[in-house]
C-alpha cells in the first residue's frame, strides 16, 4: 500500500452580525497515510458506472488513463505522479488526474482521521445523490464531492487537487489564496445546511510526491472523532487567521408604506435562501433510496462482462485486466471485478476490515459489489485463487 504525507489542520469561523467574518486555523501536526492505488481507482471507476449513459470503451480508457500518470508502486513507498507527463498534458486532462488523486486521497483521510469504513459505512457521491436527497440539499452553487454515512451523523468531503511547481510542497504562511476562497464557501454552504458537518482535503501534486492538507472545523463530528496515532510530527503553535470579504450588497429600493407585497417577498426569500431543514436519519434513509439506482449500474456492468474470475464467497465474479498504458510504458495493471450480488451481511463486514490489504505487491479494495486488484505491470498477473486467499479471505 503506498502512502502520502498528510497535514491536518483545525479552523474556526468567528461569526458578527453580518455573517462568517474571519477564519482561524491551527495546524494540529504533520505523518503518513497509507492510501491504496486500488482504492483511488475503485472510487472513480464507480462514478464511471453510475452515469446514465455507460460505454465500456470509455470507462477503461479513464481507468487506463488514471494509472498512466500514478508513479507510486502497489506495494509500499510514496504515492507520486508523473510530473513531466502531466505537464506536458491538457488543462483537462491535468485536472482530471488531480481531480481523481484527491477523491482517492480524501477517502483514505477519512478512514485514519475519523474512521469511516469501507463497506460498512455507507459514500454517495454528490453528482448522484437520489431525488429525495437532492431536495435536501441546494442543487445550485457549492456543493462538496462525496457524502460520509457514519453512524453518528453524515459528514460532507470536499476533494480538491493541483500541481504544485515549488519545491516546498505544503504552502508555508496562511496558505493559498484558492484555499482560504473554498474554505468560506464551504463553511457558507453549511450553515445554509443547517450546520452540516464537513471537512476539506487538499492535494498536492509534484515531484516531490503527493502531499495534502486536511481542514477540519473546531465544532465538526469529524474533529471530535480525530484519531492522532498516526501523527508523527506536532504543528507550529502559530495560527494563521484571514478575514472574509464582504460581498457587495445589491440596492433595492424601499417598499411603499403599507405595500401588501411587502411581506410575502420578504417571506419568500427567505424561504428560498436555503433547503428543508434534515437529520441524519433522513439522509441515511434517502441513501438507502439511492441504492437500487447503484444495483442497476452493478448488474449493467456485470451483464455486459463475459469473463467470469471466478466466486467470492460463493458469489460469481467477472471482470478483466485493463493496462495504464495510455501514456509510455505500463506501471500498473488494474483487474476491475464486479460480484454478482452483494456477499452476506457477516461476511461483507469482514471484508471491510480487509478492504485495504497488500500482499508481495497486490493491493486490493472491495466495497459493495465493486472489486479492483492492482498489481506491477511487470509482474506476472495474479491467479483469482491467490486474489482470494490473500486478499479477501
């Protein structure tokens, strides 16, 4: 399993009258985060499937894509990308490649920092959160990336990623402009949410590696759940604080006396300012809506594959190999599996805890009916007998 360097930081929004008016950050310490190859790409390989209108071809082509440009090995060592390559790419192309680093990276932080687990916690991507969700929440304007389904409340994940040119890959001060922008925006859209808990990672891309900044809020489930055992280094005692613009206000004149319009427009902005109010138990409900929406995905998928890999637990798997060989030579060969219906419940519980496994250069992730294997390109291709026994068994 390969690993990034990781830098957590706590923040507070000190609210006025008007509104958020500054931000003040303390970073709480600096360590390693073992992040799976085959988890990145189990995550963007969903999100592939679950479009409305899927083509095969193009599915593996981004997977291929993917792992084209990922450096670090599935055995353990640094997670990096190829600079050179990724320079000499697209504008497009380079922020897919970040875009997909952070979900992945974003993902594994959720799982040291607060514990989320695969398999047995639920994930729901913003892009396709099911109807009675999408009442819940705005359909316009910010929105995170993917929704954490935790026993204790839902957290919302912002994943972003850029390539860093400065040989220093954390920014040092009071970070970058666009992170100081995204951090007011999300702490906004969670107050229009009814104090939604959420938090933001921040991934660097250079050839120093990938690195990433995660933000936590002082008063979020996902700080009061903070695991720190994996901290190696405490952070600088110096906070970094940083004022929030304020927007301009448009004019609007002043309502006639006695307007009987008057107060049905002010009323119906304010209904319109934000959606419903929720619990968690209303979005744990709609995630469960969602999941006949992921089920006809999975047996699209699993229809169209002819070739069967073989049983996991008595359930039948088909999949194939697909190479990341789209830019030079392969590094990495990823098998994209899908069961034939979910496991049951006691053995899909051990399977989360087995979810993330390595073994002599395998790396392994299974979430729901999904199943990706990455192994050295060259190496030779791993039986599904090893697959099992050392991997998911």
């Amino acid at each position: 399993m390969s690993s990034v360097h990781a830098r957590v930081w706590r923040f507070t929004v000190e609210r006025g009258i008007a509104g958020a008016e500054a931000v003040q950050a303390v970073e709480v310490g600096q360590g390693t985060l073992p992040v799976s190859v085959a988890a990145v790409v189990n995550f963007n390989a969903l999100a592939c499937m679950l479009r409305a209108t899927v083509d095969q071809r193009v599915r593996d082509h981004e997977v291929g894509l993917l792992l084209s440009y990922i450096t670090g090995s599935s055995g353990t060592g640094p997670l990096g990308v190829d600079c050179p390559a990724l320079d000499s790419s697209s504008g497009h192309i380079r922020r897919f490649v970040s875009e997909c680093t952070g979900l992945g990276v974003m993902t594994a932080a959720s799982e040291a920092l607060f514990d989320w687990k695969p398999g047995a916690d639920g994930l729901s991507s913003f892009d396709v959160l099911p109807a009675k969700l999408l009442g819940r929440y705005a359909r316009k304007g910010v929105r995170p990336d993917l929704l954490y389904d935790l026993a204790d409340g839902p957290i919302a994940g912002e994943a972003r990623g850029r390539r860093r040119e400065a040989k220093q890959m954390f920014p040092v001060g009071t970070g970058t402009a666009q992170q100081r922008e995204r951090l007011v925006k999300l702490a906004q859209w969670s107050v229009e949410h009814n104090d939604h808990d959420y938090f933001m990672s921040w991934v660097w891309l250079g050839t120093g590696g990938v690195y990433v900044d995660i933000f936590l809020p002082e008063d979020s489930l996902a700080a009061a759940k903070l695991r720190t055992d994996w901290i190696q280094a405490q952070g600088s005692k110096a906070p970094w604080r940083f004022r929030v613009p304020r927007p301009a206000l448009p004019q609007r004149a002043a309502p006639e006396p006695n307007d009987p319009t008057a107060l049905l427009t002010a009323t119906a902005r304010s209904e319109a300012t934000g959606p419903a109010p929720f619990t968690g138990a209303d979005v744990r409900a709609a995630i469960s809506d969602s999941e006949p929406v992921v089920e006809t995905a999975m047996n699209r998928f699993f229809e169209r594959e002819e070739q069967t890999l073989g049983r996991y637990s008595g359930v039948p798997v088909r999949g194939r190999w697909i190479r990341g060989d789209a830019v030079g030579q392969a590094r990495h060969e990823v098998l994209l599996g899908v069961l034939a219906e979910r496991v049951p419940n006691d053995q899909r519980a051990r399977s989360s805890r087995r979810a993330l496994r390595m073994s002599e250069g395998l790396d392994a992730f299974l979430t729901g009916r999904l199943l990706t294997v990455v192994h050295q390109a060259t190496a030779p291709r791993p039986s599904w007998g090893r697959i099992v026994d050392e991997l998911l068994e």
